[in-house]
C-alpha cells in the first residue's frame, strides 16, 4: 500500500514545519511508538498527529500503524485495542483493503484486540471478522 499523501501534506503543513525526521513513515512509526509508551507532553504532538491522520489520511495512518507492527510485533495487542480500533471505528472502510492485503502474523493479532463494538456497518464488520482469521 502506497500512501497518497505525505504527513505534511495531511497536516496541511511544509515539511519544513515538523520536526527532522518526522516525515517519513518509518521514522514516525518509532516516534509514535516512543510516545504511546511515554508520559512525556512532548510526545503528545506524535500521538496527536496519529489521530489526525486517522481521518485525514487514512492510508498514512495504516502505513504508520503497519511500521509499528514491524519493528515491534510484541505490541500487537496495545497498538489493537488503541491506535487500531481507533483506525477502524473512525476510517474502517477506508483502510480495509490495505488490511486485507497486508496479512501479517502481527496484523491479525492486533486485529484480534480491537475492539469493533462501535462499528455499525455490517459489511465492514464481516471483513473485519475475516481478516481476524
């Protein structure tokens, strides 16, 4: 799956705007990370730009959410019941291809522990439950 868009370009920002390092996915994905294990307020902003991406960027968000599920496959079932129900509940029709076509180990626990109770759209549901395994 290859993102429309940029995270600036989500951000309605330059990429000068954020900052270094910040830009591409697999740098954001260890920030994003870092800050859901972290308190720190400074980690907020990452946390903050995951959840506009969600609606602003979809497939920026799953491609973040699928580095995460890289580098750190342990995570499976936190980046599930957070970051990835979120994902679903908010922008689940519009990411389900890339779920469906991305068929990792990892993936599928994390979609295991999302919690779908919020979806409505029974379409949605039934690939969401196929995806699951």
């Amino acid at each position: 799956m290859i993102p429309r868009a940029t995270i600036a370009e989500a951000l309605e920002v330059g990429a000068d705007d954020l900052p270094p390092g910040d830009l591409p996915i697999a740098r954001f994905a260890e920030r994003f990370l870092g800050a859901l294990a972290s308190e720190d307020e400074m980690d907020a902003w990452t946390v903050d730009v995951f959840h506009h991406l969600v609606t602003a960027a979809p497939d920026l968000a799953l491609a973040a959410l699928l580095t995460c599920l890289e580098k750190a496959p342990d995570q499976a079932q936190s980046l599930g019941e957070g970051p990835l129900t979120d994902l679903l509940t908010r922008s689940g029709a519009d990411v389900m291809s890339g779920i469906e076509a991305a068929k990792r180990p990892a993936l599928t626990r994390a979609l295991q522990a999302a919690d779908i109770s919020e979806i409505e759209h029974p379409f949605l549901l039934a690939r969401i439950e196929a995806a699951r395994g």
